[in-house]
C-alpha cells in the first residue's frame, strides 16, 4: 500500500510542475508578445550591424 500512496504522491507532484512549466511558457509568450514592435510602414531597424561590430567570444 505504501507504494501506491507514494506512487500518487509523485504523480501529483508531476501533474504540478506540468501546470507550472506550462504557466510560465504562456507568460514568457505573453510578454514577448508585447514586446514585439507593431510595424510602421517605412520604419525597419537592422540589427545584423550590431552583431558585426563585436568578436565572438571564446
């Protein structure tokens, strides 16, 4: 019986940090969905300029 009582332990233990990853990937879309800038029509930033002026690191 022990078993079974530990094996419904981890299952809800599981079932809980499902919830809580699933949580946290809806808000990190959330946000970067509000991060994202709407378009304006003849406004583009490049930012393939920046990566160029610095050296990879080690």
């Amino acid at each position: 019986m022990f078993a079974y009582e530990l094996h419904k332990v981890m299952h809800a233990e599981l079932l809980r940090r499902a919830d809580l990853q699933r949580l946290a990937g809806e808000a990190t879309r959330a946000r970067r969905a509000r991060r994202t800038p709407r378009k304006e029509s003849g406004r583009t930033v490049s930012t393939s300029g920046v990566r160029d002026r610095f050296t990879p690191a080690a």
